[in-house]
C-alpha cells in the first residue's frame, strides 16, 4: 500500500518496451517515450505495465511525495537505504548515481517488488 501518494504526479507517456510495474524509467531518445534506467537518474517508477513498443504506461514522478513500488536487484532490508543499479531496479545501500531513500518494506531478492520512499 503507497502512503500519501499525489495522484497528480503521474505522467502518461509511451513504452520502448515491456515493462513491468516497479521499474525506473528515463527519457527515451525517441520523444514521448521512456526506456529502462540504469544505473543513472531517472524520471520516474511505471504504475502499470506494458507489453510492447510504442503502448501507453502510466509512471510515478520519482519527484513524488510519499512512497513508490521499486523492483530490487537483491535482497533489501526493511529501514535499509537503497540505490540506483542496472535495468529499472535498485540495490541496497548507496554509492549508485541515484541513491534513494529507505525501504519501507523488504525485498526477498532479485525481482522483488517492495515500498520505498524516492528521498527526494
């Protein structure tokens, strides 16, 4: 459950791929679209998921108060910090382009999901 999400800080944009919801996406070299973020900044988390190039996600302003859904890389800790890393996800700790806030939730390991806030 998202805690004092703004639900004016969603953005409607265009996939480059299939995302699933959880992932940091950045700016598309194509206009309108998104793509997945590495480990670099990035606009935001997608709400919902896409099956293909060119259909419409819904995604979280990483600028967003409250908590956002992330998809970890690994194991994170509930209360621990966490970090940008490759394909959408974050790590735990920090040292990453993008560090982030504190997990609100755990992570289990590699692919799952977990609340956290974008410390920003």
């Amino acid at each position: 459950m998202l805690i004092s999400h703004d639900p004016t800080n969603l953005l409607t944009v265009r996939a480059s791929g299939a995302y699933a919801p959880g992932l940091r996406v950045k700016w598309s070299s194509t206009p309108g679209r998104v793509e997945l973020a590495d480990d670099e900044a990035c606009i935001g988390v997608t709400k919902t998921r896409s099956y293909a190039t060119g259909e419409r996600i819904v995604v979280y302003d990483i600028k967003s108060c409250g908590s956002l859904p992330f998809t970890a890389a690994g194991p994170i800790a509930r209360g621990a910090g966490f970090t940008s890393t490759t394909g959408g996800k974050v790590a735990s700790g920090a040292g990453g382009n993008e560090d982030y806030g504190i997990a609100m939730t755990a992570a289990g390991g590699d692919g799952a999901q977990f609340e956290g806030t974008s410390g920003r």
